[in-house]
C-alpha cells in the first residue's frame, strides 16, 4: 500500500462547507477555569449542589486564578468542533459505502479492497 501525505492543518479559515470552529483558552483563563472545576466537582452533582458550590467558592472560597501558577500562566487548551473531514485524515472504506470488495464495509482499517 502506498501512503502520500496530503497533511493539512485545521483552521477556523479553512474553505468548507462547515469549517472548523476553535475556541482558545488562555493560560490566564484557564487558571480561572480550573478553580471554577474544582469547586463544581466538590459535594455531589445535582444542579442545586453544583450552583451552591460554585457560589460558595466565589464569595466564600479561595479561588484558583492564574496568579497561583508559576509567572502567572494557568493551563491553556483549545475546544474544536469539526467534522470527520477536517484536516489531515484517512478514510475508513465505509466511508464511500456499504460495501468493499464485494463484503461489509469496515469502518477501520480491516479492509484493503
């Protein structure tokens, strides 16, 4: 089997009919992300609970912010959404139907029609 790479990066400004959409985070936000997470997941997880918690933590509590990180970076991240054909990707043979080589298609690699 013989590979070509066609690699392409995921952009927002990619052409398509639904490009990708990324939402970045940054080191400063995610220090105050990670301090509202702590504090959601503490006491249970009943909507009341986690408001509760999450208010305590605001008004009572010691927030994480980015300023307890070292140089006041916190953790950063980006949340995408996309389709299966978003950039650099390989096919599964089911992909262009229900059928390979005259048997089921895979959705893996299985098969090499």
């Amino acid at each position: 089997m013989r590979l070509i790479d066609l690699s392409l990066p995921i952009s927002a400004a990619s052409p398509q009919p639904d490009p990708p959409r990324i939402r970045r985070v940054s080191h400063r936000q995610g220090g105050l992300w990670l301090g509202l997470g702590a504090a959601a997941c503490r006491g249970g997880n009943r909507p009341w609970a986690l408001l509760r918690n999450i208010l305590r933590h605001w008004l009572f509590g010691q927030r994480v912010t980015a300023r307890h990180f070292p140089e006041g970076m916190g953790l950063a991240w980006e949340e995408m959404r996309c389709d299966t054909h978003a950039g650099t990707h390989l096919d599964a043979p089911w992909h262009f139907g229900p059928l390979c080589a005259g048997r089921p298609a895979q959705r893996g690699p299985k098969c090499q029609g």
